[in-house]
C-alpha cells in the first residue's frame, strides 16, 4: 500500500509555539492607574486655567474686616496640596500655608472702624478679671492709708544712722535710747517706764534689743563697749559684759539665750546670759560690724561692716562657732552694709542693704550662691537703705531710706574709693569729688518702700519722715513697723501688712483628688 493513500489519522506533529502578544497601548495614559490619571488631568487642567481662577482666588481670600474669634478664611478656594508638583507651585504663588487654622489674617488690613472698636473694649472690658489685691499684702493696707497709725517722741535719740535705737518685742512692748536714757512703752496698755540711766562715763547709748525667747530681757550696747542686760520685770540689771578694748559696739543678734555682738575693731563677740565671760570670738571682719542677724533657726549668723563685706557662718559645723571651716560665704558690696535681713517663709534668701554711694538691695541665695558669684536678685535704688524686714505673711520685702542721689558716671555706678594717704588737694581727689554723686530729691528720699518678691515691682512706697529714717523694727504679728528718725526726734508706726483669713486658702488641684 501506498503510503500516501493511508488512512488520515491524528496528527503528530508539535504545533509552533504562538508568538506572546506584546501590548501596544492606546495612548500614554493607559499606562498609569486611574489615580495616577486623575491627578495628573486635575494638574494639568489647573495650569491650563490657572489664570482664569487668579480673581476668583483674590475675591475669595478679602474680607472687610478681621475678626480674632474666628478663624480666617483659606487662602484659596481649589485644594492644591495634591501633589508635590502642585505644591510647589502653589507655594510659589503664595496659595498654600503650613498652618491649618490662623487667628490673623495677612490679606486685609487692622479694621480702623471706630464704632465697632468701642465694641471690642467694651467686651474686653466684659471679660477682663478685676485685680483682686490680697489681703495681707501692702497694697490692701499701707497702700490704701498712706498715713501712720501711731506718733511717738524720742528725745535725744542717737544721731548715727547705724545706731539701733529702737527695738520690739514679744511682748508688745516698744523700746527706744534717748540719749544716755531707755525708755520702753507697753503698746497694749500704753504704760511707760524709764528702765535705766547712764552714767556719764559709761559713753552713749548706741544699740538696744529685745531678747526673743525671753520677752523681758533687754540688752543696751554703748559707743566705750559696754554691754548691759536687765529684766524688765524687776527692773534690775542681770549682766554686765566690758569689752577689753572698749571700742564701740555696732550691730546685736539673739540666738536663745547667746548674744552676738559687733564692735568697731571688726570683733564679734558672743555671749551667754548665763555665763560672766565671753563664749567665743570672730576675728574677721577688717572694719566696724553694722550688721548682725542670726537666720530664725539659729543655723547661720550673717554678719556685714564698714567696707561692704558681708560673711556668713555655720553655727552647725561643730559646737563651738569659732571653730575650723566656720567659714561660709562671703559677699562684697560697694558701699558700707547695715541692713540684713533672713526671709521667714524661704530660709536660704538673705536680703542686704547697701549705703551711700551704693544704695541698692541684694537678695542672695545662700545654697546656690557661691562665694564672689553675684546676687540672685538686685535692686537699684540710688538711695540709701538703712534697714530691711521681710513680711512673715506674703511674699513682700520692706526698706527703708535716707538720702538719694544721681551718679554723674552713670545710673548703675559707684563713686570711687581712694586710699587715706590721699592729699585733700591731689589730683585724684579732685578727680574723684568731680564724679561723686549729686545729691537729690526723689520719690524713695526718706520713705518707707515694699518690694513685691521675686518680680522685685514696687508694690507701695511713702515719705515716711522729713529727715532720713534711722531704723525700723516689725511687730510680733509681723502687721505693723515702727520707724525712727534722728532729725526729727520722732517715731511713727505704720500698719503695713494683714493677717490671712483662714477662709481665703487658694484651693489646689490636689484638694479636688482624693488617695484611695
């Protein structure tokens, strides 16, 4: 048989293997998701009419008159944050902003409609919280009287600014040296006793103080270095301490039952009312001792001089104060310091007072302060500032003044100090006389100020006296001051601060929590 006539079969062949269809798109956009596609038709449709939307954007975008308690209309109107491209542009155009709300507009101008800004003060007057003034402090008190309660006169009172002739104590009892004379008058029941003469050899009387722990006692210094201690109950002299040197004596500090006491040699010396002799003595100061002030828990004693330096001692580094390493801190200034004072409420803050040609108020740190570093709070007054007294029931700070003047070299400085051997008719004492400062009247000459602390704003101040206040002294209540005036012979008090109701305690966040 014929193979060409055989009977057709299945074939075996294997077929070509078919050629993969490549895919031709219709157009470019076929080649992206329909995402991508809008996007990219919205962007181009914005670039082809971006010219015919400029007005209608400007229109949006204007208002008549910008109101701070609504926000401001978008800057434009067709959302052009969609893609970076987009962005850009409009970024470049000033269409887009970072911020999602904004309380200003920058399109339009400050609306100068008078009638609708009359509107505008008057809710803000509406909303505005009334300055409540506290009860206790200065303002609600000294500020709203101005005047003294209280006029008191005081005969031959020490002349010298850093005397301490007038003292109050525990008892309500205030005590003043007229001359070679004490005197003290029991407030409460205004009965006054004559407590003590002077001999005549004995000197004059320099500094009196009431003991604290012992509201009977009364301790007298005088310009020879004698020392007296008497009970005021029995009118009797307790002690009698004479200083070998017989210099004078300056500033006097209790601490229980010891006594510190200054003296013109730059000594200071501390004793007991029950022992005869002296317990210890500092040998540091190069100048006369003006101020002396024991912190309330008895753990520091602050003492400053002539020169301006002012030191503190630890009282708790071993038994005896004069001991190694008693030394804590000391602290210059440039003018002579009388006025110390320990804040009751915050024990490391110690406030100095400086005189002329100084005339400014330091608050030092004593925990962060560091020996020669500067103050933590400076005062500047161009006045002298005779003595200090923080308030036990707010955050306030009283000074009193003398004179004040004008430094020729500037607001902020010194006059020069020159060494004694100078010659009155040398250069640079002339020199120095033509930048010393001038003296003048100013609104702080012999008042009685209150500095709000820490923003140090001048709370109140009045012309206490007509000459420049001696010194000043706080009550037991710690509402009232006596101050004292050697031109005048007078003493006035004043009612400065308040004491807080018990009703007025702020209410905390804590109170509204409760621990389970």
């Amino acid at each position: 048989m014929d193979n060409n006539n055989a009977i057709a079969g299945p074939s075996c062949a294997t077929p070509a293997p078919t050629r993969k269809r490549a895919w031709v798109p219709g157009s470019v956009t076929n080649m992206y998701s329909a995402a991508k596609r809008r996007r990219m038709s919205f962007a181009d449709d914005v670039d082809g009419h971006f010219e015919d939307h400029t007005p209608e954007l400007e229109a949006a975008g204007k208002v008549n008159v910008a109101d701070r308690f609504i926000s401001a209309p978008q800057d434009n109107v067709i959302p052009l944050q969609t893609t970076p491209r987009t962005r850009r542009i409009a970024k470049i155009f000033g269409l887009v902003d970072e911020r999602i709300l904004k309380y200003t507009d920058t399109n339009v101008e400050a609306s100068t409609n008078s009638f609708l800004g009359r509107h505008r003060f008057n809710y803000h007057q509406l909303l505005k919280k009334p300055h409540k003034v506290p009860s206790t402090s200065a303002e609600a008190h000294l500020g709203a009287r101005k005047q003294f309660v209280l006029a008191l006169d005081g005969p031959g009172i020490p002349s010298d600014l850093f005397a301490y002739p007038i003292s109050w104590s525990a008892r309500n009892s205030i005590a003043v040296a007229c001359g070679r004379d004490v005197y003290y008058q029991n407030l409460d029941t205004r009965a006054i006793s004559h407590l003590f003469k002077l001999p005549p050899n004995r000197g004059k009387l320099i500094t009196i103080e009431w003991a604290e722990k012992d509201p009977n006692m009364l301790v007298a210094g005088t310009s020879n270095g004698d020392i007296q201690l008497w009970d005021t109950d029995s009118a009797a002299q307790v002690r009698r301490w004479q200083e070998e040197a017989f210099v004078d004596v300056g500033g006097m500090s209790w601490c229980d039952k010891v006594l510190a006491v200054g003296l013109g040699d730059g000594i200071i010396t501390l004793y007991d009312t029950r022992a005869q002799d002296p317990i210890g003595r500092i040998e540091s100061h190069k100048d006369k001792v003006h101020g002396l002030r024991w912190r309330h828990d008895g753990n520091y004693l602050a003492s400053s001089d002539q020169q301006g330096v002012v030191q503190l001692w630890d009282a708790r580094a071993s038994k005896e104060l004069t001991a190694d390493k008693r030394y804590r801190s000391k602290m210059k200034h440039n003018a002579p310091v009388k006025a110390l004072a320990w804040c009751p409420w915050k024990p490391e803050l110690l406030a100095t007072g400086t005189m002329y040609p100084d005339g400014k108020i330091r608050i030092w740190n004593i925990n962060t302060t560091p020996a020669a570093a500067p103050a933590t709070h400076t005062i500047a007054l161009n006045t002298s500032v005779t003595s200090l007294l923080w308030s036990p029931h707010c955050k306030e700070l009283l000074s009193t003044h003398g004179m004040s003047w004008q430094p020729r070299a500037g607001a902020t400085e010194s006059c020069p100090t020159l060494p004694s051997d100078v010659g009155p008719n040398s250069r640079a004492r002339r020199m120095r006389d033509r930048e010393r400062p001038v003296s003048v009247k100013t609104p702080l000459t012999n008042s009685l100020t209150v500095h709000a602390y820490p923003s140090l704003r001048r709370v109140v101040s009045v012309p206490a006296h007509t000459g420049a206040v001696g010194h000043s002294c706080l009550s037991p209540d710690g509402t009232k001051v006596f101050t004292i005036c050697p031109a005048e012979e007078a003493m006035k008090m004043w009612q400065v601060w308040g004491v807080a109701d018990p009703g007025e305690k702020q209410e905390s966040v804590f109170d509204k929590c409760t621990i389970r």
